[in-house]
C-alpha cells in the first residue's frame, strides 16, 4: 500500500500549481475561465489539506486526555 505524501510537502506542490496557474493565465487570457476553476480546485485542495491536519491535532489531543482521565481513574 502506498504511503501518502506529508502535508507540508502537497502543500509545497499545490502553490506551485498555483504559480504555474498563474502564468498560464498571464500567457493565455483565452483560457481565463479554466485557469480558475482549476485555480479554486486547487485551493479547495490546500484547504482541506490543511483541516485535515487541524483534525489530526484535535484527535492527538483527546486521546491524549482519555489516557489522563482514565489513568486518574485507575
């Protein structure tokens, strides 16, 4: 099974997208629409990067406290 990328390294890539978006609309006004669409696909994909990440912090925290209250209780 393939492992997935870290965070911080898709983020790097999806801004780089976004730069290479960036010029693609600069060089090519035509395609203006395209461009971003595909430019709010790949914000939308940094975004739930990033509350993925908020999530996983959140999840570290509570187990973190159900393993302190349940050693209280112990």
């Amino acid at each position: 099974m393939e492992r997935h990328r870290p965070a911080d390294e898709a983020l790097r890539e999806i801004d780089a997208a976004l730069a290479r978006l960036n010029a693609m609309e600069a060089a090519n006004p035509e395609q203006r629409d395209v461009i971003r669409m595909l430019r709010m696909l790949a914000a939308g994909q940094a975004h739930s990067i990033r509350e993925a990440e908020h999530l996983k912090k959140a999840l570290d925290l509570l187990t973190e406290q159900i393993f302190k209250i349940q050693d209280r209780i112990r």
